[in-house]
C-alpha cells in the first residue's frame, strides 16, 4: 500500500466528496486522486456524483469540480421529448474551442482544462480577458467556457472572427459543489462584467423546439459551426448536444490525418451521428449521397494525405501556436505539455508589439510509427 502524504487531510476530503474516509484513501491508493506537480490533487475518474477533473487545491482546500459530461442527441425530436420536463428549453451555442474553468483560488484568477490541470497559458489568457472584480463580488463561483480562436494550442479555429483567443462563457457554477446558476443569472452576471457569453438563440416552448434547432442546426453547419446546447433555464436538468453533419465530418478530416492517435470511439460516433441524423432528416436519395461524399471525403482523403506524407519521409505533425506576453509562460506552457505526455517542438518566439508569437509543433508519434511500419511491409 502506498504511503498517503502527511499534508492530505482524508477527512476533509471525504467531508468535501461526501464519502467514507477509506474511499478516499481508495482513491489515493490506486492513483485515482493524485497530486499534481504544483502540490494540488486531481480526480481522474468519476466517482459516486464527483466528476472526473475535479480538482482540490491543498492549501486552501477549495473545490473546483470537473466539468459534467453533456449527454448527446441522437434522434432530436424523441430525446428532447425524452429528455426534458421542463415546459421550454434554452438553446444556446456550442462552440469548437477547449474546455475551460476559471476561478480564483488562493488569491489569483487560474484556469484549469478539462482534465482539471491548471494551464500555464490559458491562465495568463484568462488573467487577461477576466476582470479580477467578478471574483471579489461573487468568490465562491467558478466560470465555465470555451477557450476560442487561432492562438489555442489544442484546437484552432479561424470560424469565429477572433484575433487570437477568447475566452466564452457558458456556465456558472458553484466552486466546492459544481451546482450551475440559472441561464437567466449567469447572463445577469456576464452582462454586469463585460463577460461574452456563447450566443443564446432563445427560449422557446418545449413543443416548438425541434424545429427551431433544426433550422438552427443547418445554418450552423453551412457556415462550419459546431452546434447547440440546449438547457433547461433553470438548469434543475443536465443539458444535451446536438452538432451539426458539417462538424461531425470536420473532426473527421482532423481525426484521419492522425488516424492512429485516436480512439475509434471518436470515429465511430460521429459516423453513427451521421446516420441517425440522416434518417430524422428523412433525407431524399440525392441529400443522403451528398451527405456520404462529404463524410467519405472526410474520412478519406486525410488519411490518404498523411500516408502520402510519410511515405515522402515527411514527418505528420499538428503544427498550432501560443501568444503570450511573457517568455516565462511558454517555458512553463512546454513544461505542462511535457507532464501530460505531448511530444512537442517549440520555435523561435517571434515579438509582436507586447507580445510573442510562438509557432509550435505537436508531433503524432503512434501515426508516424504505424504508417512507416505498414509502408515497409509489416501487417495491421
């Protein structure tokens, strides 16, 4: 049995999990809740109401729970009817960013990402883009967003007309509970900071909800956009997804470029969202071909691409970037990235005004290995 670090209070953490103190050492035993390199503990895996990227900071023994994992549709018309009891639902934006949770713990704004590591950049982002007031007025809350733009290390985008990064906010939350705030307080609070929030479509009957998502679905897709979620207001319900085809096939096209450093979960079901959406659509012959060549090339030509590549001894890598305003961030940016096991290449900053642009290299190893295995005869 390993030794549990004198500094870890399993009382307090049980009192905080609402748990037995033997869980908890459970927890710390099998490496579950672990500490982190800056000395705080994160939970890898959900347990009994306590989600998986929780993070408890030991010196102060605050709480920012993990982000809940939002339930997808399928069939639309049948989960939401399902799903809710509520007599209208909130439709709002989901945007293709990063999972991000700010709060402010031990007197300072930090950002963790979805698996409950605190982010060097993203914390001097937030910094940043959050004012310190919110956190001085309301302590005990933890803000809930998308990390948005070309400048994100983990998944750029140029579809929503921002400079470098921002930061938009989807959720509030309880620090200690996870317990959100209504749609209608979070967008009280947002406007009182200046805060963006994602887009919010509207409120609408219950009855009527289908077809206004459908018609907001496809002028997501036909401008590349991800898709919806769609809340309860009072947020006494969890929340669902629904994406739009174009998405599903844009993930795709990233997904195959590194076929084998993904899991075929993240293939299978966007294929399967595909199909169903097809059928609910009722789509006619010639719009369910059209929806096939899309996803075919989706799947496909990437993939054709990269072995193309490899096979040219040219090396696959997911080249993306970092602007910051101190080199110190970068430093402790590589570090992180190191820590969670990302082979990655750092260029030379280049000064922009007060900043420094840093073009990075992510390298997919599993993909490198597998393809000059296979172009040199070994089988699958």
């Amino acid at each position: 049995m390993n030794k549990i670090p004198a500094d870890i209070d399993i009382d307090k953490i049980a009192e905080l999990f609402h748990t037995t103190k033997q869980r908890v050492r459970g927890l710390l035993n099998r490496k579950i809740l672990h500490k982190t390199p800056d000395g705080n503990l994160i939970l890898d895996k959900s347990i009994s109401g306590v989600e998986s990227g929780t993070n408890i900071f030991l010196e102060s023994y605050e709480v920012v729970r993990g982000f809940p994992k939002i339930q997808r549709a399928m069939m639309l018309q049948s989960t939401l009817a399902a799903h809710f009891t509520c007599k209208s639902v909130a439709v709002e934006e989901k945007m293709n960013g990063y999972n991000t949770r700010v709060a402010f713990i031990d007197n300072k704004i930090i950002a963790l990402t979805r698996g409950g590591h605190t982010c060097p950049y993203t914390t001097e982002k937030a910094q940043t883009l959050i004012p310190e007031e919110i956190f001085t007025d309301y302590p005990d809350i933890v803000l809930c967003g998308e990390m948005v733009g070309p400048d994100s290390p983990y998944v750029p985008k140029n579809i929503y007309n921002v400079k470098s990064l921002e930061f938009f906010l989807f959720d509030i939350r309880e620090k200690n509970t996870g317990i959100p705030l209504s749609v209608a307080a979070k967008y009280n609070i947002a406007e009182q900071y200046n805060i963006t929030c994602t887009k919010l479509f509207g409120i609408y009957p219950l009855t009527e909800a289908y077809n206004e998502i459908t018609r907001i679905i496809k002028n997501l897709g036909a401008c590349g956009r991800e898709g919806v979620v769609i809340k309860d207001p009072a947020m006494k319900q969890p929340p669902l997804k629904y994406t739009s085809s174009q998405s599903n096939c844009s993930d795709l096209q990233h997904a195959f470029t590194y076929y084998h450093d993904y899991a075929k979960s993240f293939f299978y079901s966007r294929i399967a969202r595909e199909a169903f959406q097809s059928v609910e659509w009722n789509e006619t012959p010639e719009e369910i071909q059209r929806r096939c060549i899309q996803l075919g090339e989706g799947i496909l030509q990437p993939m054709v691409a990269t072995i193309k590549k490899i096979q040219e001894k040219e090396k696959i890598s997911e080249n993306v970037q970092i602007r910051v305003k101190s080199l110190r961030t970068a430093e402790k940016f590589k570090e992180h990235l190191r820590i969670l096991g990302i082979d990655a290449v750092f260029h030379k900053p280049e000064k922009i005004n007060n900043e420094y642009l840093i073009k990075i290299q992510k390298i997919n190893q599993r993909t490198n290995d597998k393809t000059e295995s296979i172009l040199t005869g070994n089988t699958w």
